[in-house]
C-alpha cells in the first residue's frame, strides 16, 4: 500500500493498541492483545485490534466527541474512506477497521 493510506493506517493502528493497553488492560498483568490483518476479495482489508479486558461498560456511549482519540480514528477513517467500529465482544472490546487498497496502491 501507498504511504498516503499506510500513514493512517499506522496512526489508527497506534491509537487502538493505545487505548486497549490504556482502557482495555489498565491493571491486567496478563492480559493480552490481538491484532488481525486480512484481505479479502476486491481489494478489501480488515485490520482488528481485540483485548481481553474489562470492554466497554453497558452504559458507555461511545461519542466520537467526548474522545480526541476515537475523534482520531474516525477522521483519519473517513479519510481512507474506510468504516469502524468499537464493539464489547465476550471477553473484551474489539475495534475494527475495514477500507480498500486501490489497486494503483498495490
């Protein structure tokens, strides 16, 4: 991929690894973090970061606006023209990214 979608890539990347370390495992001397790469078909990518933490509380609203880091993340998505999404999965948080590698980027 190009650097002009593998820089918020890697920016998006930093903050989620961030905030499951921050949120996700702040006390958890074992806790663990993983990441997910995949491509499908027509160029598309997947990339997961999932913690085994605590997860998102039932009561939290994930608002975009009350969090410069999701603030990130959403915008540096929308400019990769990619989607995300914060889910409370069994045993921790999964956020995930999808977005396309243009075929002149390859």
């Amino acid at each position: 991929m190009g650097a002009d979608l593998a820089v918020p890539c890697g920016l998006i990347l930093n903050e989620l690894i961030s905030n499951a370390f921050k949120h996700g495992l702040p006390h958890a001397a074992d806790g663990e973090i993983k990441l997910t790469l995949r491509s499908g078909p027509e160029h598309k990518c997947s990339l997961c970061v999932e913690d085994n933490g605590v997860g998102i509380p039932a009561d939290l609203a994930v608002d975009p606006g009350k969090a410069l880091g999701l603030r990130l993340v959403r915008s540096l998505t929308q400019q990769i023209r990619g989607s995300f999404e914060l889910v409370k999965v069994d045993r921790g948080t999964s956020a995930r990214l999808q977005f396309t590698v243009d075929r002149h980027e390859l």
